[in-house]
C-alpha cells in the first residue's frame, strides 16, 4: 500500500521589510522565511512545482510523502528582487498569484490597510517564471467573490486567465480566492473554476492537504506570518 501524502500549501504575502518604516503581519523579514524554510527541510518537506502539484492531484502517489507548496498571493515586486533569490538558494520553487489589472502598478486594492507597495511588472513576471516561480492567476481586479455575480465571477476567471497566457506564453491552471473567499455558492464557483478551464484553486487559511484532495478547487493553505508556529501546524503529519 502506497502511504498516505501530505501537501502543505504555504501562503506567504511579502518577504522583507515594509517600506517607510511600518509593515504588518503579512510582511515575513528575510531572516525569518530562511528560518523557516530551513525548518521545513530539516523536518523533511520536499518542495514541488506547479507541474508536480498540478500531476499530484491527479496522482497522489507521484508525490512525495511529505510535499510542499511555497504560494505567495499579489504579486509583489519584492518576489523578483527578494524573495526568489532565496528560493534559488534553497532550490525550492513556488508560485505567485497576481491580479492582473495591477502588473506593473500598485497595491490599491489594498489601500489604507498595507503599505503602498509596487507589483510586479511584466519583466518582473518573466524573471520570476524563469527563476522557478510559476504565475498564475488571483483574479483580474482582486474582488471579493462573495459579492460578485455568477456572470462577474466567470469574467474574472476568464480575463485574468487570457491576460497571463498571452502576457507570458504559457498556460495558467491556478487560482487563488482573492482574501481567500470562495463565493457564497461554492458548488456554482467549482462549476465557473472548471468551465474557464482552471484545474485547482486556493482558499487561505487552514491546515495540511491529504491527497487525494476531497476537492481541488477549495484546497486550504497555511497562512503564513512571522510568527507562524510551523512545528504546530506540521511535526505530528
Ligand atoms: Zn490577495
């Protein structure tokens, strides 16, 4: 018998420091994600990528026993310049999640709440496609899916989905809920994720993934701070 398989799904935001001097809990310094990156394979997670992750749910037993999937949501200049070179050290790849409408502009989505921030630009997105970190997609505008229609939801799916594709000339299979909000009809969301052709989807929040997933398109991910207890959430699995 083929022992059961694991999948932590990690969900990062920003590696580094806020800039002008104030930042939130979504910022995880440098030294603190070597840390834990280096707990995670000390304590035996192998991470995987997009292609890998995309396979495992199809085939759990492809998979390494203990898998690990570094997600990072919003796309954040900061991928390029300080998160993916730590990533090369550890040769751990990931993936980022980026609302399409922001390539290249700021985070105003996120007004009032985080540090104004740039995101990644269409260069940025190549680089990091190069480096190990697949783009793919968190909607177009980062809306809440809960407040929107079937009809919006299904053009956020579409859009952001077609941007990227042509924007870098590869296929994106991915989506991350942007805050993590699935929808109110989650079964008429699984129905839209498949119709625009997606094959998994992200929630935020939560704990480790047993594979077989019990369903792709609401997979949980451990959100990730500076003082996320990693030995809490993953040294019984
Ligand atoms: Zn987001």
């Amino acid at each position: 018998m083929t022992p059961p398989r694991t999948l932590a799904i990690l969900s990062y935001h920003k590696i580094g420091v806020g800039p002008g001097g104030w930042d939130t809990w979504y910022y995880v310094s440098e030294a603190i994600f070597e840390k834990q990156l280096a707990w995670l394979r000390d304590d035996g997670w192998q991470a995987i990528d997009c292609a890998a992750f995309l396979r495992g749910l199809r085939e759990p037993e492809s998979l390494p026993k203990r898998g690990l999937l570094l997600t990072f949501d919003d796309g954040y200049r900061t991928m390029r310049t300080v998160a993916m070179p730590i990533l090369q050290r550890f040769a751990m790849p990931a993936i980022v999640f980026v609302p399409t409408a922001f390539i290249g502009g700021m985070n105003t989505f996120d007004a009032g709440n985080e540090p104004d921030e740039p995101i990644a630009g269409w260069d940025d997105l190549r680089a990091l496609e190069q480096g190990g970190v697949s783009v793919q997609s968190h909607a177009v505008s980062h809306p809440a899916f809960s407040k929107l229609t079937p009809a919006r939801m299904e053009e956020e799916l579409c859009a952001s989905k077609l941007a990227l594709e042509s924007g870098l000339g590869k296929p994106v299979d991915v989506f991350a809920f942007p805050y993590g909000d699935g929808g109110v009809n989650p079964e008429q969301t699984t129905e839209l994720l498949r119709k625009t052709g997606y094959a998994a989807a992200c929630l935020y929040g939560g704990g480790p993934v047993t594979l077989p997933a019990s369903d792709p398109y609401r997979l949980t991910r451990l959100a990730m701070g500076p003082d996320t207890d990693l030995a809490a959430a993953l040294g019984d699995v």
